[in-house]
C-alpha cells in the first residue's frame, strides 16, 4: 500500500515554496511500518542524502528500534533528484544506515530490472528542465520512464521480500 510521511513544513511555507497541493495518499505513523512484510522507502534527494520530512518520520521509530520490530523485515529504497548528480551516488549511501541501524534486510535493485537500464536516450534521474514536471520547492512529479523503472523495482522488491519470508 502506497503511503506518505508527515509534511514537517507549515501551511504557509508550503504556498510561499509553491509547493504541489497535498495529495490524498494517506499519510504513515511510524509505528505502522511494523505490520509490514516489507517496505520499499521512496524519497526525494536533497543535498546528497533523504529529504529532511522523511528523515524525521525515520527518526520517529526509535521505539521500534528499542523493541527490534523492524528486524529482519525486507527493505528497499528508490530516490529522485532534481538534476543529474544532484546526489544520487550518496543519497543510498546515508540512507542504507537507516536501515542497517534497525536490523532491516536490504534488498538492492541492482542491475536486474532489463535492457531499459542501459539506455542513454533518455534522461534519468530527473531535472526540473526534463521530462518530470518541476514543482517550484525542489521536488518533481517523475517521468513516465521514471514510473517504469520504479514498477520494475516494486515487482523485483516483492518477489525478493516474499522469497526471503518463506525462506525464514
């Protein structure tokens, strides 16, 4: 099920920023990540690492941590910049801590989800000037290519999260 974290700006910081209208995905509790059988964490990148309202919503699950609910569970991450090398060498880099500190399984995409991954015809990663639609405060809605490779990551995630539960 598709959720978002809490939004940490307020109201009018939002409309000075020209933010996008808030959409109706529901909004996540940090202890909700528990009834999973595992999480796939997408964010925006923002100077090298997680954007700071999810980086909040992580710091939030310190008493999952304490009570180890989250170890074990199957994990993975996808992220989008606003311009090519705007941090996505580093941003899986500070964001894998997150999920090495909870006992978290990493599961990587790597080079797995097909041909589309070597094709150099088309920008990747993003740009406010490119094909994803630039919001004014940073982020960006994700172009079509973009939705692709994260349905391929999803399905590859699954399959990886399912295999690891039977296997346990």
């Amino acid at each position: 099920m598709a959720t978002k974290v809490p939004e940490i700006l307020p109201d009018e910081v939002l409309v000075k920023m020209s933010a996008p209208p808030k959409s109706e995905v529901p909004i996540i509790a940090a202890n909700q990540l528990a009834e999973a059988d595992g999480v796939l964490f997408g964010f925006p990148t923002r100077f090298g690492m997680m954007a700071a309202q999810f980086k909040a919503f992580l710091d939030a699950t310190g008493g999952l941590w304490r009570s180890q609910q989250l170890a074990g569970m199957p994990a993975g991450i996808f992220y989008s910049t606003g311009s090519q090398g705007g941090g996505q060498e580093t941003t899986p880099l500070t964001a894998i801590t997150q999920l090495v500190h909870h006992g978290m399984i990493f599961v990587p995409i790597g080079y797995t989800f097909g041909a589309g991954m070597f094709e150099m015809e088309k920008v990747k990663g993003g740009s406010p000037y490119g094909a994803g639609a630039y919001a004014g405060d940073g982020t960006r809605v994700p172009s079509e290519l973009e939705l692709e490779q994260a349905f391929h990551q999803g399905r590859y995630f699954a399959a990886m999260a399912k295999k690891l539960k039977t296997s346990a």
